[in-house]
C-alpha cells in the first residue's frame, strides 16, 4: 500500500483522495491544518522517493499486500 501512494500523481492524490473524503475527514475532527500536513506528508513521500535511491529500495521492495507499520 505505502508503494501504491508513490505511484499517485500529487493532483491526483488530492482531489480523489482527500477531496473526495474532505466531508468524512471533518466529521472526524480533522481540521484544514491536519488534512494539509497529509498533503505536504504526500508530497515529501514522493520527493523522497523519487531522490532518496534508499527510500526507492526500502518501498518497491512491498506490494499492495504491504501494510504501514511492516515497512
């Protein structure tokens, strides 16, 4: 899961991931701060990603089988 988050475009994660949920994600208490730090959370993944080779390693090393707390 955490390798399919690299694959989605910034815009893309956006407005069909956070977007889409931004009603479900108030309900829950989450203000536009914490929903903004998961957007620049998305970001710094990516860059990591893209210019970290460890980071590259650590994540295609896992599918979508992968969950967060094993890598």
């Amino acid at each position: 899961m955490s390798s399919d988050l690299i694959r989605v475009q910034l815009v893309v994660f956006f407005r069909n991931i956070l977007e889409s949920r931004n009603v479900h994600l108030i309900k829950a208490n989450w203000d536009e701060d914490a929903i903004y730090e998961i957007e620049q959370q998305h970001c710094n993944l990516v860059k990591a990603y893209k210019y970290e080779p460890p980071i590259k390693m650590i994540l295609d090393q896992h599918d979508h089988k992968t969950k967060f707390n094993d890598v």
